[in-house]
C-alpha cells in the first residue's frame, strides 16, 4: 500500500501542524465569500505613492490600449527584416518616450492579462472614465460599489507583479 508524502510543515510540533491547518481552512473560507469593502481596508494599505504609481501606469496601458491596433492582411515587412532594429541616432526625447511608454504598457498588459474578468473589466473602466474626466463609462453587470471592490481588488493583485517587473519602487523603510 502506497501513501502519499505529507508536506514537510505536517512533521514538526503538532500545535504548529493545528496552526497550519487552521490557517488554510480560514483562507480557504475567505477565499469562497465574496470580497467587502471592509476587506479592502482590512490589510495593510498602499502608500500614496504606490498608488499614484500605479494609477500612472494603468493610464499608460489605457492610452496604448487604446492606440495599439493588431494588423491585418500582409506585412508591410519583409519577414527577413521583421525584427530589424532601426537606428536610434535620429530620435528625439518623443520618440524615446513613446518606446518606453510602449515597453511599459506591454509589461502592465502581461499583468493584467493573469487577473480574472470582472478586475480587467474594472480597471478598463475606471482608466476609461479618468480619460474621460468623468463617470461617462460604467459596468452594467455590477453596482458601483462591486465596481470599486473589484478595481481595488485588481489594484492589490497588481501592486505586487508591477513591483516584481520594477514598474513600481518599492517603499522605502
């Protein structure tokens, strides 16, 4: 008869295998309840800066998202060339702008790809309605409050995949 090999955490003291477990049956229930929003202020919150950071780099996603158009038909390129570097001897600071910018939404795109449906859609709306200056865009599907929750949400899944990219400075102690 064969067993299964128990993780290393199930070999040491009991009171810490009981505190193990008692701890991933707790995560395991707040994992099934939908999230609050004293949920959201619960934890330890974000700097201000962290946050404008971030609220920097989702307007620069939303405004390449917005400009990024995938082509179709053929290629203006030949495929010999496709990845030929041109020359960066007569940029001007734009143009050295725009390549960072896009390299930058690229990396956040990556991020927001991983999170789940309704945060995308959460964090497209908001960036849309700061574009905007105003509350012109909203989700049908969801109240304002379940619209907020689900972007903080989107922004507390972000902050750390922005930080591991070196999007975001980590807060100094």
């Amino acid at each position: 008869m064969m067993c299964a090999a128990l993780p290393f955490w199930m070999y040491q003291d009991p009171s810490i295998v009981c505190e193990q477990l008692e701890a991933m049956r707790n995560k395991r229930a707040r994992k099934d309840r939908p999230p609050t929003i004293e949920d959201l202020f619960s934890e330890v919150p974000v700097t201000k800066d962290e946050s404008a950071q971030l609220e920097e780099l989702l307007m620069i996603w939303y405004h390449w998202s917005r400009a990024h158009r995938e082509q179709l038909g053929y290629s203006r390129v030949s495929p010999g060339f496709k990845n030929a570097d041109t020359s960066d001897v007569y940029d001007d600071a734009d143009d050295q702008d725009a390549k960072i910018n896009r390299y930058i939404a690229e990396q956040v795109d990556v991020c927001l790809s991983t999170l789940p449906v309704e945060q995308r859609a959460a964090v497209g709306i908001h960036t849309a309605n700061r574009a905007a200056g105003n509350a012109i865009y909203r989700n049908p599907r969801m109240s304002s409050e379940q619209q907020h929750i689900a972007y903080q949400a989107a922004k507390d899944t972000l902050l750390p995949m922005l930080r591991k990219r070196d999007l975001i400075a980590a807060k100094a102690a």
